[in-house]
C-alpha cells in the first residue's frame, strides 16, 4: 500500500520535475552568460563558512530511550550540521562509535512544558475512541523537573531532561537553531536543481487546489517530497488503523506515532531512488540542451519576451482588478505589521554585538593584558553561536505570530513560520559578518601601542555598526519584499485560476519548436503575477524607506565592492553610528588621526557612479581637460562628501593628508587613490541645486538664464565629470570639469567669494535642460567665461 502511493506521487510529480529542470538550467547557464548581474552588495566582510563537524555542543543528560522505555544518561553531540546524536557514553563518542539515535530536526518544534507538549501531540492523535481515560497520567514520566521535547510531525518525538533551568534554557534554544537550519538551509540554496525541484512541488500543489506556502516544506529533497507522500497517505492510515487499535489510550498513542514513523521511514526510502533516477535522468537531457542554449541565448529570450507579451496583454487587467480590490488596499497595514517586530529583532542583535564589544574595551582598561584581549576578541566570535545570548533576538521576530492573525481570514495564510525563521537566520548570519568584520579590522597581535588599544576597539566598532545598519536595511527589505509577495500572491493566483489558467494552453503556439523545454507557458504566467504584486510591494517598501521609518535606508546607494584602509578612516562622530554608512562626514575624516597613525587594514566601502558619457565617449581621468576653482565649503557639501582610500599600499588617509600639506599635496594624493562617489537623498540634491541657483544668480545672472534656473529642475555636467573635494581648514574646493575640445586646465587656489556648484550625474537628460549640441557648446563657453571672471575678481 505505502510502495504504490509512494510509486504514484513520484509519477505526477515527474512530469513537472522535468519540466523545470529544463527551465531552471537555462536561467541558470542565461545568469552565467551575464556574470549574475543582480548581486547584492553588501558592507560588512561575509564569513567564510565554518569547517564542518565543529562542535557547537555535547554535554552527558537524561534522555528518555523509547524502546527501553525508560530515561537513560547519554552523551549528546550536536555539530554545524544542526542534526542531534546521542550516543551511549562519552568514551563511545570519543573512539568514533555509531551514535545510538541520530535525529533530523526538519519539522520539528521545540517544547519545555508538559502541558504545551501534551497538547500538541493529542492534535495529532486523532482518537477515535475519544475518552478522557488517564487524563492525568503523564505521556512520559519526569526524573527531573527541566525538560525539553522535541515534536515531529512524522518521527517519534525525542526527549531530554535536566536538573536546573540554565542547563534547560541552553539546551532548549540550541535545538531551536537546528530546527530553524534544518528547515531552511537546504532551501536557500541557489543552484538550478533546487530552484527546480521547489518550483515543481509548487506546480504539483497547484495542480491540486493548493496555493500558497506549504508548512511541510522543510528539510532536504528527500524528506520535503516524502512529505508530499504523507500528506495523501496519513488519512488513509488513520481510518485503517485507529479504529483498530486496543489498550490505554497512551499506550495506543504511543503505538500509533510508532506506526507512523516506521511509515515514513519506508517512504523515505521509496522516495530517495525514486528521486535519484528522476535528477540522473533530468541531467542527461541537460547535457543534450546546453549547446542550443548557449548558442540560441539571444533567440530563447527574444522568444520568451515575445510570449509574455502576449499573456500580458490578456492577464495584466484582471491582474490588476485583482490586485487593486483585493490586495493593494492591505499592503501598506500588512508592512506596518511586519516592520515593527522583523527591526526590533534586528536592532537587538545591533544591541548586542554592541554591548559585547563595550564590555571587551572595559576589561581591557582594567586589566591591560592583551592575552585577555585575544582571549575576549574569539569569544566574540563564538557570539552568534551562543543560542543563549541570541535567543531574546529571535524572540522579538515571535510577535509575528500574533499581529499578523487577521491573515489567516483575509488571506488564508495559516502559518507565518516560514517568514519568522527565516528572519531569524538572516539576524545570525549578520551577526556572524558583524564579528567576522569586526575580527578583520581589530587583531589583538598587530596592536604595538597599549595605550590607544580602546579607542581603536571603539573605531572599530563604530564603523562596524554603520557598516550593520546598511547591511541591516538592506536584508530587512528584502525580508519585507518576500513576505508580502508570499502573503498575497495566494490571493491573486487562486483568483485568476477559473480564468486565465484555463486559455494558457494556447499561448504555446508563440514559442519556437526547438525552444519549448527550456519556455514554459506556466512559467511566464506566474513571473507575471509575481511581477506584478512586486512593484506594489516595492511601492509601499520604498515609501517606508523615504520616511525612515524603523532606519529603512533608500535605495540610491550603489555599492558594489568593499575595499581597505588604514584605521585613521574610522574616525565617526558621536550619534551617528545609526546614520547612513556610505555619508562620512568630510569634517569627521579631517578631523583624522594626526596623532593616531595605525597600520592596521579596515573596511572602507567603496562604489562609482557610472558617467554615460565618458563611458560612450572612452574618456579616461588621465586625460580629460579641466578647470579648477576654490570656493568655501558649506554643511550641505560636507553631508555630499567624497570618501577617498588606496586599498593596496596603506597608506595615510588621503583627507588627513590634506589637511596637514595643503591643497596641493592633496591634489598629488588624489592620483594615487580610488574615488567612491556616494549619491546622497534627492531631496537634498533639489534642495542643494536651489541653494546654488540663487548663489550664482546673485553673482553671475546670465550663467542661470543660459540654465534655464528653474529650482524643479537639476544641474547636470554638459560634458563629463565634475570632481569636488572639500577641506575643513582652508575651506578649498579642487573641481576639475572636464570639457569637450582641446582646452586647457587653469588652476586657482586662492579664495574667492562662495560658489558650489552641483553636478548630480544622471539627474535630468540633456535633451531637457540644454537641447541641441549647439546650446550645449555655447554653456559651456559661457561656464569657463563666468569662471574665469570669478578668479579674476
């Protein structure tokens, strides 16, 4: 009976494996093609993964044998992997022995009251006897007044019992993290095959009314699809067994869970041949697919474009009716409630790598021992692993079980556990990049000055934490942009099912013959729908960024790498560890350390901005022609500062530099360091535009006419770059505008009354602001006029 269920699930679940394998291997040859053109920078440094079979517990406790029937004292071990191993004794671990159970805890919940266990286990023990016969009596009876029970939906429950509540607490919330991994690392994983095989379980689900997340998607390939096979078998066993079944009602429910984890057992093992031939197969067809792929690349997208064209032209109106009516009023109520706990949650893990790095600076200025030091800086490593610390992190994300209750009518989303755990292992892994970064500017060993050991720590962590809050921003909208695209596109497809579901099937004729593996109909129609409810969630997201609601950053930095410097950057005004990373304050930077030179690498961000006409000109800075003015720095150009590091050679900060040589030293400097150009808000640009119109129509009202200064629109550099760098001291500016022709640059470095101008890259188009390549010659002209006017002056 559990072979020929097992057997028929596996043969409709084939056709849709197949299916988007094909799919899903030529996304995945198209993103090699173009060299993943969406990766996500990110600030902080990524930790390496850790080496596999560390430790992260194993300590000797009460653990209850279900064949002896009794409590026994085991030696648990609990490695990276996240699976539990309990073996006989700690000798029998140490000479390598075979752990006496080996639990998997994909699925599972973690439980430290009798009475929640009880509970939760007589849900799924459907009695059809129904008595209240030994109510009182315990499931399992307690040696210890600490336990902790290990729930599964499909394998026989574990349990563990310990003489005090710290032992209890450490325990419980280390098995909570291996059920969060156990459930989601082998789903972000980004290779084809997996994109594959969850895009099939969806379609299959689909094909049988199911929209929406499923709950039993946890674990491997192995154990989701076995899943997909109880799902169907379980009521058929309950009506053939229960009924069948004699004796007290915990022994009977004891035999039953029994029943159905020697049950899943046989399936599981159907399912794993089952699935191997299906992936062999599946790859062979692959290999005969990867050279028309790669060949006909430009064709298959053409082709594809094509057809989601053609859908879109008949979907996108009841898309929209639907998504208007149903969807779009609740975005903006369902962010609210998604933000408060998801950033509280965040903004304690901030908190606390905070509060560690203090307490690391305090011991050190009491104890001077720089072995201790080394000492407290692993321990700090070891932060993210610490399921006891972590824990009052990930409780804050809980309070999504509660606010979000009104979905489960309105949208019949039943559970929100994919979400939270999700958000949990996103809190981990920040912190891991946040000590891992931390560990990569500060090394105990490569300190030589004792004394000035505490205000490098305290850089360092500063700049950790702005470097945090980007990161933070970042991750946090991705979380909200997934969730309310998971939350609502039910609605939408189960809507949209009677009617545009029906009329697919004959969309097909629109794709080539030699094309129709790798372009699925179902496929495009689904991307549509997701299309669609992603620009309104990114809507309302952005919406929240622009308000700054929870320290939602906008998305108008563009960041792609990360560099180093020496630690004199990492000097950060007090209050802003909560601001934007990429804004440091150009007064904060020559405030610099005249006085504290270290050798010691750092993070330092770094980014460009893409200047279309250099860029289709073939311009390079070596050889652009320009003018350079001097003119006094205001508070709005400080905020516009431009960050400057060399990464290879270390050597001094460039803006500290300048402040102690002068302008002209400066000058040299900037030759031998890479420039990052960080946009700031556009409603500072406008804002700052406005200023400068009204400064250089004070001066120079010709020069703003020929503009056409209207304060909606922004300045933009007629021909190339303009290159501003801001020093406290002698209040200079070094701009260097680079003009068509063969020109030559003049310099000035005197003072001269204020001027800013504001070049924005890519704010308006040129067609707007000076039409035809005649007016723009003649601004230009009339720029250097006014310019040389002003130094003559």
């Amino acid at each position: 009976f559990t072979s020929g269920k097992t057997e028929a699930t596996i043969k409709n679940f084939s056709p849709h494996y197949r299916r988007q394998y094909a799919v899903a291997f030529c996304r995945h040859v198209q993103e090699e093609l173009e060299q993943h053109r969406h990766s996500q920078s990110r600030f902080l440094k990524t930790r390496p993964a850790g080496e596999a079979g560390t430790v992260l517990y194993e300590a000797e406790l009460l653990h209850f044998a279900e064949d002896l029937k009794k409590w026994k004292d085991r030696y648990v071990v609990i490695k990276n992997d996240y699976t539990v191993d309990c073996f006989e004794t700690k000798e029998a671990y140490q000479k390598g022995a075979s752990p006496k159970y080996h639990v998997l805890p994909a699925g599972g919940k973690v439980l430290t009251s009798e009475e929640d266990y009880n509970l939760l286990s007589d849900k799924h023990f459907p009695d059809p006897v129904g008595s209240s016969e030994e109510a009182a009596a315990a499931f399992v009876p307690l040696p210890k007044e600490f336990p902790v029970y290990l729930w599964q939906p499909f394998c026989r429950h574990s349990y563990y019992c310990f003489p005090e509540p710290g032992a209890q607490r450490r325990f419980s919330a280390l098995l909570g993290d291996c059920v969060r991994h156990s459930n989601h690392d082998f789903l972000k994983q980004t290779t084809y095959e997996v994109e594959a095989f969850l895009e099939a379980i969806q379609f299959f689900r689909q094909e049988k009314g199911h929209y929406g997340t499923w709950e039993m998607i946890t674990g491997s390939e192995k154990e989701i699809l076995s899943n997909l096979v109880m799902e169907e078998l379980l009521p058929n066993l309950q009506t053939m067994i229960l009924p069948k079944m004699k004796g007290k009602r915990n022994d009977r429910k004891r035999a039953w869970f029994g029943i159905v984890e020697e049950t899943y057992g046989l399936v599981q093992q159907q399912v794993a041949e089952g699935l191997s031939t299906l992936k062999e197969e599946c790859r062979e067809f692959a290999k005969t697919l990867e050279g028309t792929i790669r060949s006909d690349m430009d064709q298959i997208l053409n082709s594809k474009n094509f057809l989601a064209g053609k859908i879109k032209a008949n979907v996108s109106e009841p898309a929209q009716k639907c998504c208007t009516e149903n969807i779009q009023p609740f975005l903006t109520s369902i962010l609210e409630e998604l933000m408060g706990p998801v950033s509280s949650g965040f903004a304690e893990v901030r908190s606390l790598f905070d509060k560690e790095v203090n307490e690391i600076i305090q011991d050190f200025q009491k104890t001077n021992d720089m072995t201790r030091l080394k000492e407290n800086v692993d321990q700090l490593m070891s932060v993210p692993f610490n399921s006891v610390k972590m824990e009052p992190c990930y409780l804050k994300v809980n309070l999504l079980q509660e606010l979000l209750q009104d979905l489960k009518s309105r949208f019949k989303v039943h559970h929100i556990d994919f979400v939270i755990q999700r958000t949990q292992n996103f809190m981990q892994e920040l912190m891991e990049n946040a000590v891992y970064t931390f560990e990569q500017l500060f090394s105990p060993s490569r300190q030589a000055d004792s004394a000035k050991v505490a205000t490098t720590i305290e850089k360092v962590k500063l700049r950790v934490l702005k470097q945090y809050d980007y990161d933070s921003s970042t991750i946090r909208k991705k979380i909200f942009q997934e969730a309310l695209v998971q939350i609502t596109l039910p609605t939408m497809q189960k809507t949209l099912a009677s009617t545009c579901k029906p009329e697919l099937q004959r969309y097909e004729q629109y794709i080539f013959a030699d094309y129709t593996s790798v372009i699925q109909v179902e496929n495009v129609y689904e991307e549509i729908l997701y299309q669609t409810l992603l620009e309104e969630a990114l809507k309302v997201i952005n919406e929240a960024a622009v308000l700054r609601k929870h320290n939602l950053f906008e998305d108008n930095l563009n960041v792609p790498c990360e560099s180093v410097s020496s630690l004199t950057e990492l000097r950060t005004p007090v209050g802003s560890a909560q601001g934007t990373p990429a804004k440091a304050p150009a007064a904060a930077r020559a405030e610099g350390s005249d006085t504290e030179s270290h050798g010691d690498e750092t993070l330092l961000v770094t980014g460009k901005i893409v200047w279309e006409k250099d860029a289709d000109e073939g311009k390079s800075p070596d050889k652009e022609s320009g003018a350079s003015v001097s003119a006094a720095g205001d508070q709005a150009s400080r905020r516009e500062a431009v960050a400057t590091t060399d990464i290879g050679d270390k050597q001094e900060s460039p803006s500290a530099g300048r402040t102690k040589q002068g302008v002209a030293e400066g000058k040299s400097a900037l030759e031998n360091v890479s420039e990052c150009v960080v946009s700031t808000e556009r409603r500072e640009l406008k804002a700052q535009q406005k200023a400068v119109e009204e400064k250089v129509a004070s001066g120079t009202d010709t020069a703003v006419d020929n503009f056409g200064a209207s304060p909606k629109k922004e300045l933009k550099a007629p021909e190339g770059a303009v290159k501003e760098e801001v020093t406290s001291e002698s209040q200079t500016v070094m701009a260097a505008v680079s003009v068509s022709g063969t020109e030559k640059a003049s310099t000035a470095q005197e003072k001269v009354p204020e001027i800013k101008l504001t070049f924005p890259p890519e704010s308006v188009t040129d067609r707007g602001i000076l039409g035809s390549e005649e007016k723009k010659s003649k601004v230009e002209n009339e720029i250097m006029g006014k310019l040389s006017q002003t130094e003559n002056a």
